[in-house]
C-alpha cells in the first residue's frame, strides 16, 4: 500500500496496484466481447500475480477471492482480483464492490490488476508447461 497526505496533512493508505470499477468492467466486457476463450484471445497459459496484490486484498477481511479475466488498452490479458464475503442466506461469496452498485457513494473500492499473462512471464523449466 502507498500513503498520501490529504491537504488537511492526514495520511491515507491506498493499494498499489488498484484500479477503477469502470476500468475493470471495460477490460472484462471487451475480453468477453472480443474472444471470451483463453486460446482463442492469445495463447496464455497462467497468469503470474505479484505478491503484493494478494496481500492487499486479504487486509480488506475477505473470505474468498474472485478473478475476473480482461484485456487491457494495450491488448494484454489481465486477471483482476476481487474480495469477496460469504452470505450464508444465499451461500455465495458476494463480490466486495459497492461503488457503481445501487446507491453506493462510498469510496472507490480496490479491483486489483498487475497481474501479467504467461507467456511472456513464464518459467520455462516449469512442469506445467509440458
């Protein structure tokens, strides 16, 4: 996470590598519209996730993750990481994205996005590349 100090000398924490809901609905509605099938976008095998994404979205108190998959403006796939909180009345994990939904004016909520797309960031001694 990256502190900032507000006008008002306060620090706030924000996640590193965050980005916008609208951001992330275009990127998943254009892999959707353009293939919406891993092979038939690019050849990706994986997709490599760094650290620090992981560890940002458990502080936020979830209990499951979800990856939502897209293709950013520069045609890269991108696998995008959302909280989750389990509802035992309906048993699903509800994504933990208020902005954009309903009424919500609360803050801007963390869609996490640095993940890059194997290949090119792959190992190539790795068994699971056979």
């Amino acid at each position: 996470m990256s502190q900032e100090t507000t006008s008002e000398g306060q620090i706030q924490v924000k996640p590193i590598n965050a980005i916008p809901l609208k951001t992330a609905q275009k990127w998943a509605k254009r892999w959707s519209k353009e293939e919406g099938d891993y092979n038939k976008h690019h050849h990706v095998n994986a997709f490599l996730i760094p650290k620090v994404d992981l560890l940002e979205v458990l502080k936020e108190g979830v209990d499951a993750v979800r990856a939502y998959i897209g293709v950013d403006d520069n045609n890269v796939e991108k696998l995008m990481i959302v909280g989750t909180k389990y509802d035992p009345v309906t048993k699903i994990y509800v994504d933990m994205i208020a902005v954009g939904v309903g009424n919500a004016t609360v803050q801007q909520d963390d869609i996490y996005d640095f993940t890059s797309p194997c290949p090119p960031d792959c190992d190539p001694s790795s068994p699971m590349l056979t």
